[in-house]
C-alpha cells in the first residue's frame, strides 16, 4: 500500500463522491511527462516500485493508486461502487487535483479494463496508453462468463478464466483470507505452467486453496515483497478486490456501457501492448487479436514472461515506457 511502501511520497485524498484514495504522487521535472499507473489483481501499487524508482531517476512525475478495494483506498461493500465508468471519474479527479492535464497511462491486468474505461471516456487526459499483459478491452456490449471459457476453450484447449466463477461466490474472499500462503503461492507461481493446471479450470484455484496447498514462489520476488503482501491483504481482506470480479459478471457496468455500439469503443490514443508469452490466462495470442481489432493505432511487444510483466523484466519494461513516452509526448 501506498502508505507503507512509499510513506514519504504517499497522500490521500477524499474525492467529490466522499471516496478516499491512497496513492503515490511524485512530481515531474520540468518539461517531463507523468505516469497514471493503475495495478491490477490482487495487487496495490507496490506493485509499480521497479517503474516508480526508473521513472523518477528519469525525471518523469509519477501517479499510482492504491485502487478502490485495495491498500490505502476505501473499500466499499456495495458492487455498484465498483462500476468502471465511476472508478474511472475518480482517476480523472486524482489528476485534477495533482494538476496534471494529460499523463502517459499504464495498466496491468485489471487495471487495463479500468484504463480502457478511462481512455475511451477521457481519452484527452492521455497521451497514450501502455497495456500489458491484458489487451485494451473495449467498452461496450454485455459481459458474458460462459461465452469467455466457452471461446478460450475451443481456441486453446482450456478454460482461461474458469477461477473467476469461484471468485465471484460469496465464500471465496473467506476461503482466500484463511490461506493467505496458498493463495499467495498460486498467484506468483516459479512455474508459470502452474496456473494452466491449477487457476484455469474451473474448481480448480478452490480446491488448491481449500487445501492449503503451496507451490515454490517466483524467483523474482524478495521475502519483502512477500511480507508487504501478506501485510496488506492482512488488513484490507480479499472482498474489496473480488468485487471487481463480482461487478463485471453481474451487470454492473451493462447500463453505463449500453449506448456504446459494437466497434464503437475503439481506443482513441495510441497504444503499447505488452503481451507475456508464458501468461497462461491472459494469453498473448488473444491479447495480440484484441489489441488488432481495437485499437488501432497499437504497437505490440512480445515479452519471454509470466503475467507479472513489470515485476519479472522491470528493465525491459521501464525501457519500452520511457521510450514510449519520449514517441507520444514528443
């Protein structure tokens, strides 16, 4: 959480709804642009500490939520607040409030559908848009579960994203909170394979974590990195985080996205996709496929990793960031 991890370069700030956000603000240097990072699942922005070091040694200004359900940032219980388009109004008040009036966006995982949200909406905010692991998602149409594992498993052999059923019951956020240590295992994995065996399939992250069951953690992550984790989800729990899921399966944005015809939420800025060629749920073929359908004016970089782009190469990210900024700012 922002507090913690950065407590010298954290604020907080109640926003015009009565919503308090925790979030890393570091002022750019003359002439330099700033960055609007938005983290996904289950994360806060801690996760952003390789970027936020390399972008401020850069001179760039820097802005990372802890996003709503998470860390510092309130954690409503009602799935309304939860709504994309809302989430998205609360990041354009961040920026107003740091004087920022355009930022280079950044998004990871369930961060690029709020960031989508937020280009297609306030695409003037930005000068570009970095999506990694998860392709720009367009708004618009209904979100349809059975149709996403229906789809993934006739293209890959395999349900992408069968967790998400389980994730979306009311006993999940309890289950994970009594296993932190098997749920923390299951999500950053050595073997990146872990996740086509145990997350993909429906049932499948339940019974793992039911279980207790562990696995040998990434080499990539440090015994602090683990202890700010266990310490943030400690105290903040797995509901606020889980309603994200919880709101997109049950309609909650449907009525905020009604009036967007199919191939009418095309991204309106430029866009760099990172895809992760050992992500077995995002996987980079359909993110590839995505980001050619829309977005338009999109570059795509390929990088040998599992989903946790900026935390397993934080040089080859921080490197396609500075130069993407130097592309769209200049």
């Amino acid at each position: 959480m922002a507090s913690v991890a950065f407590p010298t370069q954290a604020k907080k700030a109640t926003l015009s709804d009565g919503t308090t956000y925790g979030y890393v603000a570091i002022p750019a240097s003359a002439g330099n642009a700033t960055f609007l990072l938005l983290h996904g699942y289950p994360s806060t922005s801690y996760d952003w500490r390789h970027q936020i070091a390399a972008l401020q040694q850069a001179g760039y200004g820097v802005i990372a939520p802890d996003l709503l359900g998470y860390g510092d940032t309130d954690k409503p219980t009602d799935l309304k607040a939860y709504r994309l388009k809302v989430m998205s109004s609360h990041m354009v008040e961040i920026l107003d409030l740091e004087k920022v009036s355009r930022a280079v966006l950044v998004a990871h995982d369930w961060g690029v559908g709020l960031a989508s949200r937020l280009a297609f909406y306030h695409g003037n905010r930005f000068y570009g848009l970095v999506t990694m692991a998860v392709s720009y998602t367009a708004p618009g149409g209904k979100f349809d579960l059975d149709a996403v594992l229906e789809r993934t498993k006739a293209a890959f052999g395999y349900e992408t994203h069968g967790y998400w059923l389980w994730h979306n019951s009311d006993e999940a956020a309890a289950e994970i909170e009594a296993n932190p240590e098997s749920m923390f295992g299951l999500i950053f994995p050595q073997d990146p394979l872990l996740w086509k065996s145990d997350i993909c399939p429906r049932d499948k992250a339940a019974e793992w974590v039911r279980a207790g069951r562990t696995a040998p953690l990434a080499s990539w992550l440090t015994p602090e990195d683990r202890d700010m984790h266990h310490q943030v989800f400690s105290k903040g729990g797995y509901s606020g985080p889980l309603s994200w899921y919880k709101a997109m399966i049950r309609g909650f944005n449907n009525e905020d996205e009604a009036g967007i015809a199919a191939g009418e939420g095309k991204c309106p800025v430029r866009n760099l996709f990172i895809a992760a060629k050992q992500d077995y749920i995002c996987r980079a073929e359909m993110g590839t496929m995505m980001t050619n359908m829309n977005a338009p004016d999109s570059r795509i970089e390929a990088v040998d990793c599992g989903h946790w782009v900026q935390l397993e190469e934080p040089e080859v990210v921080n490197k396609l960031l500075i130069g993407f900024a130097k592309e769209v700012v200049n």
